[in-house]
C-alpha cells in the first residue's frame, strides 16, 4: 500500500476528503507526519491517507469507480474512472509501469472531475 502524496493531499482535501482512519498528515510544507492524526491539526494540515482509502472515498461520496487494467509487460497498467450509474467512461490513463502509478494518476484526476 502506497500513500498519497503531498499534492495529491491538496486536492483530496479540497473536495472535502477527511479521515481519522488515514493516522497520517501532511503539514503544510509538505513534510509527512506518520504518528499525527488530521483532525486534531486540521487547519494547519492535509489527511494523508493509502491510495486505497482514498479511492474507496472517492466511490462512495462521488458514485465514481476507478479499474486498473494490466495489460501486458511493456505497456504495464491502465487505469480507468468510470460513473457507478451507468459505467460510463469518464477517464483512462494511456500506461504506466506500475499498477500504483496507474492508481495515482487516476486518483489525481477523479479529484479534479470531483472538483468541477
């Protein structure tokens, strides 16, 4: 399980994204705090939670779902948003290496479909 970055934290934060359940924050420097709990440092800070959690946010509060594809070794992984409704497309990666960068990149643009 991979965190989500610092810039991917600002953006997850400003679609409303708060967790106790992520036990790890950004200060606003961008220096990562493990042992720190969001919701006693809110306004000085950004939760920073696993991929995982956030995109099991993301599909709860947005009806948005993200499929990581594998297609093979040179290509890698493709990500995929789709609406929970209807399973319209909504975005999908070109390739990437690994499948959490796949994730990562669909994440950071789910934040911004939320966003609008």
């Amino acid at each position: 399980m991979k965190r989500i970055k610092f810039k991917t934290a600002k953006l997850a934060k400003d679609v409303g994204f708060e967790s106790s359940a992520c036990k790890g924050i950004y200060w606003k420097d961008g220096y990562f705090d493990h042992e720190e709990d969001f919701f006693f440092h809110r306004e000085e800070s950004y939760p920073a939670p696993y991929q995982c959690l956030l995109q099991k946010w993301l599909r709860k509060n947005h009806n948005i779902h993200i499929s990581i594809i594998y297609i093979d070794d040179i290509l890698g992984f493709k990500a995929v948003i789709t609406t929970m409704k209807d399973n319209t497309e909504i975005f999908a990666t070109q390739s990437n290496t690994s499948y959490e960068e796949a994730q990562l990149e669909c994440l950071r643009e789910l934040i911004k479909i939320c966003k609008k």
